[in-house]
C-alpha cells in the first residue's frame, strides 16, 4: 500500500507539473494583451510597460515558467494584478462554496440513484425498471445547464418556492439555497449511476458466492445489501473519482446561473480580464482534487474489495 502511495504521488506531481506548462501555454497563445484589458483603453506605453515589468510578462517564456513553479515550491502561487491580494486567499476562499455545492450534489444524487439501481436490478424488466431506465436516459441527456434555467424559471421565477441566487446565512438557509444548484449538477448523475450499479449489480448476482447465499434461505434484499452492494457499488467508486473533473465544469456554469461564489465564477471574470495568476492558481487547486479524488477512490475500493488491495 505504502508502495502505491508513492507511485501515486509521483504520477501526481507529473500530471500537475504538465497541466500547469500546457495550460501557461495556452494562456499566452490567447490574444489580447492583459495590460491593456487591466490599464483601459487610455493607458499609456509607459503604463503597459511598467505593468508588464510587475506582472513578469516582459521575460521570456521559460523564464515565467520556472519563476512560476519556484515560487510554487514555496507556497506562493502569485498575487491578484487587481487587489495584490495572494492568489492562494482569493482561491480557498472561494473553494469550500465550490466543494459545498458538488459534495451536496453527489450525495443526494447516490443517495436516490443506488436504491434505484438496486430495485432495478432485482425486479428486472419490472414496470419500476423500464420507467427508471427511461428517466435515466433523459436525466443524462440534458446538460446541467439547461436543467439549471429551467429549474430556475420553474421553481424560483415561477412558483416562488425556492431562492434564485446566492448562498444565505445560516445552515438552514445555505441548504436551501443549495437545492436548485445541486438538483441541476446531480440529476444527470442519478441517471447515471442508477443505470451502472444496476449493470454491475446484474452481473454480481449471477456469481457463485450469490447463489451459495441464497442457498442458506436469506432474503433477497439483505443478499443484495449484506454481499451484492459492496461489490456492485466498486464501479460507481472509480466514476464518482474520475467525475471529479465533469462535476467541477458544472459547477462553472451553474455558479455563473445561480449568482453563486467559487472558484466557477472565480475562474470565468480571471479569464475575462486576463488574470493570469487568479486562473493559475484555480487550475492547480482543481487539478490537485481530481488527482486526489481519483486516488482516494482507488483506496475505497481497495477497502471494499480485497482482492483489489493485492493490486496494489
């Protein structure tokens, strides 16, 4: 197990080391120039100059690069070319609204899509079956954007039941205000996972160690929570790790939608005025939680499966 950690925390840093480089890269292919976006169209070349000199523009390529990662292996990841605030407390100021909103919306997305997937399982090609397999399919075909407005013309502008915008005060109110973002982010997931651990739980319950169960007289149900569902939930795991990424790209749009803070809306206004540090810094923290939530779902199904720690 220690051996993996390591493996992981090697293939960790090579993959922030080469997301940070291409997405530099990327940056400066875009056009426009950040000076005149932050100066305005009456800036000066005196002004732009002086401006680019601060912001590290004026060296070569290779030179930000490295400047970039040196100052990173101190903890500094830059400052705000607006505020001068560090780049680090604008973004893990924002991050735990961001982290508030997907945890919310994949919790009570697995939390109606595993039942669901399990009952459709054991009643297969039931009228329960058929209807779940026609919702999933069209939970999953609609973008979460899209859901996002009509949730919130419906439900918000409409019958005025729920808040449009923001996050409140309060635990009582921030979960209320949480519930048509994460509807939007995670109706698309119950689809999903509802329609995967129905697959895998299909394929699990036709395995020998099932029928070796069901012949000491046990019900169905424990038989698919108690020996069935530990096994059958191992590919729903490993997805719900790797969507870390599809989930932080929603919550771009849906935070833009709903008015919300975090690092979604963060990232669009750095993008549209060409802070460069603010999108360096959001870039890394996310790429670091995909690459930590990826691992973290290996070790989940290392502790479920045991045949799987011996991979390890």
């Amino acid at each position: 197990m220690l051996f993996y950690l390591c493996r992981r925390m090697i293939l960790a840093v090579t993959i922030i080391v080469t997301a940070m480089t291409l997405l530099f890269l990327m940056i400066h292919a875009v056009p426009g120039d950040p000076a005149a976006v932050l100066l305005g169209p009456r800036a000066t070349p005196e002004m732009k100059a002086q401006l680019h000199e601060q912001m590290g523009l004026d060296k070569p390529l290779v030179v930000q690069i490295a400047a970039f990662f040196s100052g990173l292996l101190h903890g500094d990841l830059g400052y705000d070319v607006f505020s001068q605030r560090p780049v680090a407390d604008i973004v893990f100021q924002q991050l735990p609204y961001t982290i508030e909103l997907i945890l919310a919306s994949i919790i009570w997305a697995a939390a109606v899509a595993i039942p669901l997937g399990c009952y459709s399982a054991v009643r297969r090609n039931s009228l329960v079956d058929q209807v779940v397999a026609v919702m999933a399919v069209g939970a999953i075909a609609i973008p979460s954007f899209v859901m996002a407005v009509y949730a919130l013309l419906i439900f918000a502008v409409s019958l005025r039941w729920l808040p449009a915008i923001g996050v409140g005060n309060g635990f009582s109110d921030r979960a209320i205000h949480l519930i048509l973002p994460s509807f939007a982010i995670g109706i698309g997931w119950v689809g999903y996972i509802a329609r995967l651990v129905r697959a895998s739980m299909l394929e699990v319950l036709g395995e020998n160690h099932i029928r070796m169960v069901r012949s000491f007289g046990l019900s169905e149900w424990r038989i698919v929570a108690r020996y069935g569902l530990p096994l059958a939930i191992l590919p729903t795991v490993t997805i719900l790790g790797v969507g870390i990424a599809w989930l932080l790209s929603s919550a771009v749009f849906i935070e833009v939608v709903f008015a919300r803070p975090g690092v979604g809306a963060l990232i669009v206004n750095a993008v549209n005025t060409r802070n460069y540090p603010i999108v360096m810094g959001i870039v890394l923290v996310t790429t670091f939680l995909i690459v930590a939530a990826t691992t973290l779902s290996d070790l989940v199904n290392a502790f479920l499966d045991p045949r799987t720690r011996e991979k390890l």
